[in-house]
C-alpha cells in the first residue's frame, strides 16, 4: 500500500523512483495531514522535509521516516513505535487509501494483436470487431 503511495506520487529520476517535497505536500493534502495533524502547514512539512531529506529527493526508505516522524507529530501520548505507525497508518493512510485506488489507474494491457500475428485469421478478435464496423471501414477508405 506504501510502496504505491510512493510510486504514484513519485517520479523518476535516474532510473529511480524519488519523491520530491513538493510532492509530499501534494499527498499530504489528498490524505488530509494538514487538518488532522496539530500544527502541521506545507510550509512545515516542506522545512521538515528538507531536514530528513537533505538530497531534496527522498527514496521510499526515507518517505517511510517522513511518515513516522509525522506519525510522532500526531500521537505524541503513544510510546510504542509500532502502535505509534500502526495507528498513524489506520488513522490517516487506510481510510484515504480506499479512495485514492479508485482513481489509480494503472493499465496492464498486453500488446494487442491486430495482423494475424499468433491469431487464425478467423478467430482474430480485433479483425472481427473491425469487420462489424461498416461506417468505421468506410471512413478509412474515404481518407486514403
């Protein structure tokens, strides 16, 4: 869950997925940081940030201390580290997270086979859709 939090609020740079602050100001806006954690603003959060991170561009093993840390901010009565992150995670992640997976979109769509590549030419599911479509057929030939 983590991990694709981070890879679609991440970028690439040199190969590598990186998360800029900018963009931890983004994610902590669309999970709502800013009203449910006390005294937490962007401007705070980017200050934060920077001294976490001081590359600018932090990997998922520093986005994971961002989050604690932030996770100490909110429950500052909870000594447990694992309650602390379990309850952060519970609290602000999860609820969230059902959400944002709506709007993830990720497409794993093989490469589609039109010329008779690995298909009968009679069982070829795009050709035969194509052939159904006259106006669409039509249209082609009046452009060529």
């Amino acid at each position: 869950m983590l991990k694709k939090i981070f890879s679609s609020y991440g970028t690439d740079k040199k190969g590598l997925k990186v998360l800029t602050s900018r963009r931890m100001c983004q994610m902590a806006r669309d999970f709502n940081f800013f009203h449910k954690i006390p005294n937490l603003d962007e401007i705070k959060l980017e200050l934060f940030f920077i001294k976490k991170v001081p590359q600018k561009n932090a990997n998922f093993r520093d986005f994971i201390d961002v989050l604690y840390q932030l996770a100490k901010m909110k429950n500052k009565n909870i000594q447990d580290r694992v309650k602390l992150f379990k309850t952060f995670l519970d609290e602000m992640i999860i609820p969230k997270y059902r959400e944002f997976s709506k709007h993830l979109l990720q497409y794993n769509i093989d490469y589609i086979q039109i010329f008779y590549k690995d298909y009968n030419p009679y069982e070829n599911p795009t050709l035969i859709l194509l052939s159904q479509q006259e106006e669409f057929f039509k249209h082609v030939q009046k452009n060529f």
